[in-house]
C-alpha cells in the first residue's frame, strides 16, 4: 500500500482524460510549452541585457579618466558664484 504501481497511474490517466478531454488536455500541454519557451527566452534575454550594461559601464567608466579633466568646466560654475560688478 506504500507506492502506487504503473497501473494506478494508467487508471489515473484514463480518468483524467475522461474528465477534461483530450482536446483540452492537448491545449494545457501547448500553453505549458509556450509559457516554458517564453521563460527560456526571457532568461536568455536577461543574461543578454546584463552583459551589454556591464559591458557599456565598462566603457563609460573608461571614457574620460580622472586626471584628464580640464578645470575649464568648474571655471564657469565659480564664476557664477561671483556677484557682478
């Protein structure tokens, strides 16, 4: 009485599908397989997207280094600190 034996399952079976149809059980199997590709394709887009972004940080933070920065770009900032004479 501990596990159920193939026959059970294929009693299991025959009455399910009396139940719901082999047409409806079909269109489960077709929504399970969607919803199954449709998730594989969304993790393959996430992986996709997270590279790109890694990889566009990477290039931002390369694009202008620290020591190359002209002062010419707070001089306009401090002369507006400045009241008119």
């Amino acid at each position: 009485m501990g596990s159920l034996s193939i026959w059970h399952w294929v009693i299991v079976l025959v009455v399910v599908a009396l139940v719901f149809g082999t047409k409806k059980l079909r269109n489960v199997g077709e929504d399970l397989g969607t919803a199954v590709k449709g998730f594989k394709k969304g993790l393959g887009d996430a992986e996709e997207e997270s590279t790109v972004t890694k990889k566009a940080a990477a290039e931002e933070a390369k694009a202008v280094p620290v020591n190359q920065v002209s002062d010419a770009e707070f001089t306009e900032i401090k002369d507006k600190d400045k009241p008119s004479a």
